[in-house]
C-alpha cells in the first residue's frame, strides 16, 4: 500500500526535525568537552539535559560525575553508572571512583564495587583489593603479599594504593623488608627518589630522612661509612653506590671495589649493585660494561641488568655471556621474542653439540611476519618474509554486526565529533577491554574493516593486529595516500616501502596527530626541522602552518627522510634512529665495532628509539612485500654498522 503524500511529508518532517535535536546535541557534546577540560562544572552540569537519549550521553556523565567523586553521595555517584552501563565510561568512572575509595579508606563501598569493575588493569586498584582479600580470608596473606610485592615494583611512582597494602603486610609479617628495599633500588635505578623514599619510610620514616640525603650526595654518604654492618645501613650503602653510579659511574664502580664492601656486603647486595653499575655502562656502549657485570652474580641482577648484560655481550661478541645472562632470566623474560632470537643465536655461535636441534626449536617458537624477530626467526629457517594468506573477506552481514555493537557506534560518533581522544579509548575498550570473553578472529576483522571504511587507519590497524590466526595484512599495513608517497618517494630516490614503513610507525596514518613535543602531521616532523629541511630543498615560501597539510607534511619528512639516509650512507636502521633521536645520537652510536644492523638496533641505549627502529624496519619489510608481490628479507635491509668513513661534515644538523 502506497503512502500517502501528506504521510511523506510528515515523515521527512519528523526525520528533520530529529537530524536537528540531534545537531544541538552534537554542538552541546562538543561545548561540554570545552568546558570539561577548563574545569567549569556548572556549565558542564546546565549542558547535560541537552544530549540526554544522545549516543554519547555516558560520555556526558562522566564528565559531569567525576568532579563530584570527593564530595558526592554514593547513590549519586551510582545513579550516574547505571545510566552509562555497559561503556567505557562507567568503568572509567567506576575504576576513578574506586582509587577515590581507597584513598579516603571507604573499604565498604570499594568492596561493592569492585566485582563490577570489568578493567580491572588498575594497579593501585589491584593493590587494594589485594589487602581486602587477604583481610577477608579470600586469599592466603602470603599470597596476597606477593602478587602485591610484583604490583608494587612494576609502579613507576610514589602513590597510595600499593604503597598502602604494602605497609600493611609489611605490619603483618607477610611482606618481608627485603621488598621495600627493593622497592627504593629499582626507584633510585629510575631516578624515582619520591617512590624510593617512600617505600623506605613505610619501614621506618627516619631511615627516609637518612635516604633523602643519599639522593642529594650518595658520594658523600659512602665515603662517611667505615662500616656497614647493620642490615639498614648495608641497605643505604647499596643505594647509595647506585645512585652514584647515575651521577659519576668510574666513582661508583672505585667505590664497589673498595675491599671493606666486598667483605661486608651480601653476594645479593653485591650482585645487584654490580648489575646497575654494569647496566649504566652498557648503556653508555662502553667495551668494559662486561668486566662490571662479572664482579656479581646473575641470579641476583633484576630483568633489566640481565637485558643489558646480554646487549654487552652481543656487541662484544661474547657469545657466553649473552648465552648466560638470558639462562639468568625469569622464564617469562626468557619467553619474549628477543630474548628467544637471541638464545638461539648464542647457541649457534657457540657450535655446542646438541645446539642444532635445540636452535631450530627455538626459531620454529617465534617465526612469523608479525615482528622484528619474528622476522629474522624466519630467515634464520630459510623463509623469505611474504604476504600472509589472506582470510576470506569481511561479509555484508559481519560488517553490519559491528556496525551495530554500542561502544563502536560511540567511538564513531565521538571521532565524527572531533572527540578524537575520547574516541580511541572507546574503541580500545571494545575490541580489547570491555569482556572477559575475547572476540573472534571474524569479528575482529569486521571492526578493522570498518575503522578502515571510515579512514580510521590507526583504529584499522590497531584492532586487525589482535586477530590471532587469521592475518590481514592489507588492514594491519593500509596504504593511504598511495600516489602522493609512491611519487613522492620515487623522485627523491626513496622506497616507498621505507616511507610506508615509517609513517606506520610515526602516526599511523594520522594526518592531524600531534605529539606531546610538537612533531605534527603523517611524518610527524618538528617545527625546527620542517624549517631546517624547508629550506635545504629550496621552499623558499614555507611557513610553519604548512606542515599540517597532507602533501606538504610527505614533501618535508621524506626529504628528511632522505637526506639521514645520505647521511649515514644508506644504513636504514641509522637512518631511523636519526629520524627519531635526532642525527648526533646515532653517530656517537655507530662508533666502535664493525656490527651486524640487529646487533646494533638491539644495542640503541634509548628504548623508545630501540623500538622505533625495529618496528620501523619490520614494517617496510612487510610493505615491501605488499608493495612488490615479492619475497623480503630483513637482514638485507640492517646491513652493518661501523664507524663513518667519510671526512666530509655531516649533511644533518645535529640536535
């Protein structure tokens, strides 16, 4: 039966008039976000009427709840979770309010809470609800102490939660001193002295007192000290040579040396004083970082001295030690994809007899195109690096269900909105947070296809790298803006896979992010360097507001680009270690021995740039293969790395 004109007309009235309502809305969403982040509550509060029913509403309840966290009414804070139910919102709210709790010791109201709390990634929420537990008879207090006792050396900072349960077993017996003090060493390690003074006061707040001192002059502290006989001051002194060792390392290793402290210090103070001097040397790329670690003992140096000792020894060429610090490490260090690689590289240099078989079992664990050693893995069995099977397409019906699931529809909207930091929090909660029961490999690939639709390349990215099986490398390595990098890339005499390689990495094909340092666009370049490279290819007329346009942003950062790879001689992995620390860091690296391109990338002393670059080299190669229909290889691209050659000035700039 035909409708009417006149019920058309209606029709199309009503869709108008609610394309309008949800307009204003829209506007108001965006006004809330401006005045949530000027901390104005009363105008976020008159807002909030005008985006009830909104697909974004919970978003708007957050911001108007979590101000109120301190002095509002339990029912309230509850009234505002239920009507978010089911987004990240809530359990944001839920996982703020549960830290707001413990703070204030409200051990009734945090205990109704926190079975609902689906995140659960919270360490200090997790500390808490550790002691409770172990209050409670839940869980065994031994027990209890030491997942606390992992919680609370994994946090950076001084805070309440772990500090507060720690104190508690600490009170209890069940926590054992030895874990405060460890505490203090990995923060001092870090140059954390809040979070090393605090842990020292939970055992005794004079002993913070003597500490502090220690932070200012460590030199000072040790040299005063004739003995250290008692378990406090034994304790002080080894803090004190690590925290020497951050300030001027040769007086720190004079100082270990001196024959009164290997006499009186414990193999395990020993041990793990000479890892931390050892890993500052090793960072530093100095030949004698092996000869420090040899002083201690390995089973008493922590994950990141035993990383360290086996990159000393990889750059020395000293299979036994890498072969050795790795047999030191946890199973679950052992286990990483680095440290695997590398175990079987060991074993291989060191031609042992039951090596062979043992040496392809390890490489047969991590082969895969999915990474840097899992890469090399492969080549190592004699597989070229290619494309992946490709899964069957996502179908009409698939692609429908995500469109359909709420927290994707809200992460759209709110990325629609420009909301885009609240947008990928969203997303990550859906695909990776919200369920104890993970999604499909097919639902997976459906969400990514739709990020991808929509140009969400990092959104396309980020949720087809969770599949497990089935492996799209057409969403996990998209080539946005084909012509203008290919063409780009191919007058200057770049690869178009190494460009392709690099923007994955930097942006994500994000052509409006923005770095916390001021790096902008695709390539994410820095002002200086825009204006500096601008300059050096002739563009007389840039201005600095140009750099967040599209092709100017590709034109700037591959000539860059270019100009490090010149630099260093066509050496990609130095290349993208300049692209990323600045050109005089690599150089200062490169000096000493002639090394294998992933012995030197492992040995690059900044993890961020460390990671950089293999993630930058892993991905070109995959683009390589995408890019060409053509087997890869990894190797070919690392090369070596030795001391530069050249005598003529450098071509960049040094930071």
């Amino acid at each position: 039966m035909k409708r009417s004109l006149f019920a058309i007309m209606a029709a199309l009235t009503l869709q108008g008039a609610a394309w309008a309502q949800d307009s204003r809305a829209d506007a108001a969403m965006v006004e809330m976000r401006d005045a949530y982040s000027h901390r104005d509550k009363e105008k976020v509060n008159n807002l909030l009427p005008s985006v009830r029913g909104h697909v974004l509403e919970p978003l708007a309840l957050y911001w108007a709840t979590k101000p109120q966290l301190e002095t509002a009414a339990p029912s309230t804070i509850r009234n505002a979770l239920s009507r978010m139910a089911g987004s990240y919102w809530e359990d944001r709210l839920r996982n703020d309010w549960l830290l707001q709790l413990g703070k204030n010791r409200d051990w009734a109201n945090f205990e109704i809470e926190l079975p609902r709390f689906r995140m659960n990634d919270d360490r200090q929420v997790q500390c808490y609800g550790l002691m409770l537990d172990a209050a409670a008879r839940r869980i065994p207090a031994g027990e209890a102490a030491r997942q606390t006792t992992e919680l609370w050396h994994q946090q950076r900072d001084a805070e309440d939660g772990c500090s507060t349960a720690a104190k508690a077993f600490l009170d209890s017996g069940h926590m054992p001193p030895e874990a405060a003090w460890m505490r203090a060493r990995l923060a001092v390690e870090a140059n954390k002295p809040d979070a090393a003074l605090q842990a020292i006061g939970l055992l005794d707040p004079q002993w913070a007192g003597i500490a502090k001192t220690i932070v200012k002059d460590p030199g000072d502290y040790v040299d005063d000290k004739i003995t250290a006989i008692r378990p406090r001051t034994k304790e002080l002194v080894t803090l004190a040579i690590v925290r020497l060792g951050a300030i001027d390392l040769p007086a720190a290793v004079q100082n270990l040396q001196r024959k009164r402290w290997a006499v009186q210090l414990t193999d395990e103070e020993l041990g793990w004083a000479w890892g931390s001097l050892g890993q500052r040397a090793a960072k530093a790329l100095d030949p004698n970082a092996l000869s420090l670690y040899a002083n201690g003992q390995d089973r008493f140096m922590s994950a990141d001295h035993l990383a360290w000792k086996a990159r000393a020894g990889l750059r020395a060429g000293q299979w036994n030690a890498v072969r050795d610090a790795i047999a030191a490490m946890s199973p679950a260090q052992r286990s990483e994809p680095v440290w695997v690689y590398w175990q079987a590289r060991s074993l291989q240099a060191l031609r042992l007899p039951e090596a062979p078989q043992q040496v392809q079992a390890l490489y047969a664990s991590i082969a895969s195109t999915t990474g840097f050693y899992e890469q090399l893995a492969m080549e190592e069995l004699g597989q070229a690096i290619g494309v992946p099977p490709m899964p069957l397409p996502v179908s009409t019906e698939e692609l429908r269900t995500a469109e359909s699931n709420p927290g994707v529809q809200r992460a759209l909207t709110s990325f629609r909105l420009g909301l885009r930091s609240e947008a990928v929090r969203e997303w990550h909660y859906t695909v990776a947070l919200h369920s104890t029961v993970d999604l499909t490999d097919r639902e997976l690939l459906a969400i990514a296809q739709l990020a991808c639709n929509n140009s969400l390349w990092d959104r396309c990215i980020n949720t087809s790298t969770r599949t497990q099986v089935a492996l799209d490398h057409k969403q996990r390595f998209p080539t946005p803006y084909l012509p203008q990098v290919t063409q780009r890339a191919q007058a200057i005499g770049l690869d178009p896979a190494y460009v392709y390689g690099l923007i994955r990495q930097e942006s994500r094909f994000v052509v409006a992010a923005r770095s916390g340092v001021g790096a902008s666009g695709l390539m994410q370049v820095m002002p200086a360097t825009a204006r500096w490279t601008a300059r050096k290819i002739g563009l007389t007329d840039f201005q600095p507001s140009q750099i967040n346009d599209r092709d100017t942003n590709i034109q700037i950062g591959t000539a860059y680009l270019k100009l490090a790879l010149d630099d260093f001689e066509g050496s990609m992995p130095m290349a993208a270690a300049a692209y990323n620390a600045g050109p005089g860091r690599p150089r200062r690296w490169r000096e000493g021995p002639t090394l294998a391109g992933e012995i030197w990338t492992e040995n690059i002393p900044f993890d961020e740039t460390r990671d950089y670059v293999k993630q930058v080299l892993a991905n070109t190669t995959n683009y390589a293969a995408l890019l060409t229909g053509q087997p890869q290889s990894l190797r070919a691209r690392l090369g070596v790395v030795m001391p530069s050659a050249v005598k003529a000035p450098p071509i960049l700039e040094s930071e």
